[in-house]
C-alpha cells in the first residue's frame, strides 16, 4: 500500500490515480501469458468496452501450446513465443522478454497468468511499470487455482 498526499491509501503502488491516467494518449501494454489467455482477452475487452485507456502492443507467451496465441491473434495482436526452454538461464531469458517488449515500444507490463518466474533483469527494466493480475504469486503460492 502506498500513502497518497491526501492521507488515505492506495492498495496499488506506486498510486495510479484518475488523475494520472485522465486524458493521456493509452498506455502501451505488453501482455506476458503462459497458457490459455484469458485474462488477456479480457485485459483486450475492457479496452475495447471503453474502460481501460490502453492498447495492448504484444503478447509475449512461453509454452507453445498456449491458447492465449489464439487470442491475440483474433484480436489482431501481435504475438511472439519465447520458450523458456530454448534459454540457458532466466536472465537470459529475461533479456530478450525485455529486447522483444522494447521492440514493440511497451511502456506497461502485465502479467497475465505467467507462470514464470523473473528476474532483476526484468524488474529493472520496468520499474514501477510491472501489474501482475494472475492470482499466483510465485514462488509462495503456484498454480492456477492459488487463491482457492
């Protein structure tokens, strides 16, 4: 939680108020998924419904099975498979999440059922930037079902 200047709290941090967000051009998410996508779809449905002020510019996704391609590509979105597998090292790995958000001009990471954990490497090139919304929370708590 983060104190804001008028006393009360945010249960965001850092505090990201109306105010903030008002009248700016959309912020510029890359969306980071695992598996099936949907809270991708989502995150692509609030903003097409109007309530979020944001374009989503890539899809990042590590399993090459994962439904959440589908999706971004029915909602016209560009997406790029980074298999974990293929790397010798998280922060490796992380590098080229990193390379590839660049890439796509991202200004906002979510993590949207990534079922992987990262790296310092990750973290600092975002910092402050970075909205897990996946109820897992690794490594204390794994799975799809955590908050169960």
């Amino acid at each position: 939680m983060t104190l804001r200047p008028d006393s009360t709290l945010s249960l965001v941090s850092p505090d990201i108020s109306a105010d903030t967000l008002g009248t700016q051009s959309p912020l510029k998410l890359g969306i980071l998924a695992s598996r099936n996508g949907s809270n991708f779809e989502a995150v692509a449905q609030a903003i097409k419904d109007g309530q979020l002020n944001a374009q989503i510019q890539v899809l990042i996704y590590n399993n090459p099975d994962a439904y959440a391609a589908v999706r971004a590509a029915k909602w016209g979105v560009p997406a790029v498979l980074l298999n974990h597998r293929d790397y010798k090292s998280r922060e490796e790995l992380d590098e080229q999440i990193v390379q590839t958000l660049r890439q796509y001009d991202v200004e906002w990471v979510v993590m949207a059922g990534w079922m992987r954990l990262v790296t310092s490497v990750f973290i600092d090139a975002f910092p402050d930037k970075i909205i897990n919304i996946h109820p897992s929370l690794l490594p204390s708590f794994k799975g799809g079902r955590a908050v169960e």
